[in-house]
C-alpha cells in the first residue's frame, strides 16, 4: 500500500500578526511556523495504519511551501512518514485552493497512491477545500471531517462529525481520500531518536512551476485585520443586582430587550 500524506506549515495561531507591504497576507518577520494542527491527525493516522498492517504501507508526506516548510515535512518524518516531497513555491499565499490541488494531484496522479490522508482544513485559510479537490481530480472516494477511521481487508469505515454535533459512518474501498478533523486520534510527539532518523530520510524538493502553469483563478485582492470594536463592560458584585443591571444595560444600549 502506498500513503500520501498532505500537510501544510502555518503560523503558529498564538503569533501578532499585521498585513505584508503587499496588502495581500501577513508580514511572516516576526513569526513563529507549525505544522497544520489538523494535518498532525492526517499524519498520525496514516503511521496507526502502518502500525497495524505490520509496516507494509509507505508514507510519502508532501508540503507546497517555502522554504521553510521543509520544517514541517521534517516533523512528520519523525513522526514515522518514510520520504518527504517538497513542492516548492515561495509564493504560496497567492495560490488558490483549485491551484494547490493541482500542483499536488500533478506530483500523485503517476504515483499510485492507494490513499491520501490531509487534514480538514487549514488554520490560515481555512477554505477545507483542497482535500476534495485532489480527490476530484484523481477519481478517490472521498470522505470529510473524519473523527474515526478503521480499515479492515481493503474497506475503510470512516466516521464523519457533520453540523450540530451529528455523525455518520460511512464505507468504502481503494484509492481513497480522507480528511481529518480535531480528535480523531492523539498525534504523537517524536522521539529524539525518531528525529534524528529523519535527518537521514528521502527528501525530494521539486518546483511548483513542475505541476502548475497558470495564473490564479480566484487572486486575494486584499488582506486586512478586522475593525476594532468597543471595549466589553466588566460588571461585578452580588448575583441579584448584576442582573438588573444587565437588563438596564441591553435596555439602553441595545434592542435585545425592547
């Protein structure tokens, strides 16, 4: 069985952050990077699986980026991937989801993956569009949000978190592609052993210009932080009295309560 496992480096969510020069992303100078949070549950997944078919799967973790996203491919071969890809692309922010996934499928579609693992979405774009893209693009099955995965003889049985809460379980074979949502497993953290065995795995760093050719189909013309609000009100002392007090509040201020 051959594994794709998709991943993306984002800034670590805890950051400051402020528009680039550009006005089209954020200025990355005084940022800290990190693997994708829900891509570390793809990548977890897929080295369970090859736990539990005795290692016979092989796991390629791919990541379209910079440099520096070399960083993030290097933590998912210490978490057990066996060769890493980088698609390299300096420029990244400007490609739509409909390119990344083009660039991607272009590097797998004469790879013979039998299943692709990424994660839901990203925590920067946010757009969970990338994942059923490549699944399209190359034919997959194609489930979304899993929060539980099985395989048994060649059928995965995958169990889908949809809106409000509800889930769904669903089956199906080879070639296929999931998306990982928040739970489904507990990534592990690597080893220092494990880390420096990465040192020594397959990278291989190709440029996007291999697998992608045209302009963006949906450009960012803009990127801003959002409006500054009014500062909340703090109110303290006994229960009975908050209460009134809120109610005059909504009153005066809002149309809640008229």
């Amino acid at each position: 069985m051959k594994i794709l496992v998709c991943i993306k480096q984002v800034p670590d969510m805890a950051s400051r952050f402020k528009v680039n020069g550009e006005g089209l992303w954020y200025d990355e100078a005084d940022l800290a990077f990190r693997m994708n949070e829900y891509d570390e549950y793809a990548v977890e997944q897929a080295v369970q699986l090859k736990e539990q078919l005795d290692g016979q799967p092989d796991i390629t973790v791919l990541s379209l980026g910079p440099d520096r996203s070399v960083e993030a491919i290097k933590k998912a071969l210490a978490m057990g991937c066996d060769r890493g890809v980088q698609i390299q692309d300096k420029a990244s922010y400007r490609k739509d989801p409909w390119q990344i996934a083009s660039a991607i499928t272009g590097f797998a579609k004469d790879k013979n993956f039998d299943l692709i693992f990424t994660g839901m979405q990203s925590q920067d774009r946010g757009s969970a569009q990338v994942g059923t893209l490549i699944a399209e693009l190359l034919g997959f099955a194609c489930a979304t949000t899993l929060v539980g995965f099985a395989f048994d003889n060649g059928i995965i049985t995958a169990k889908r978190e949809l809106e409000g809460g509800e889930k769904c379980v669903v089956k199906f074979g080879l070639p296929a592609l999931v998306t990982c949502q928040l739970g489904l497993n507990k990534p592990r953290y690597p080893t220092l052993p494990n880390i420096m065995k990465a040192k020594k795995k397959e990278l291989l760093v190709v440029p996007v210009a291999d697998f992608l050719h045209e302009k963006e189909l949906a450009p960012t013309s803009n990127a801003y932080l959002p409006a500054k609000k009014g500062s909340g009100i703090l109110l303290e002392g006994d229960v009975n009295d908050l209460a009134d007090r809120l109610i005059g509040i909504l009153k005066e201020k809002t149309t809640v309560m008229k």
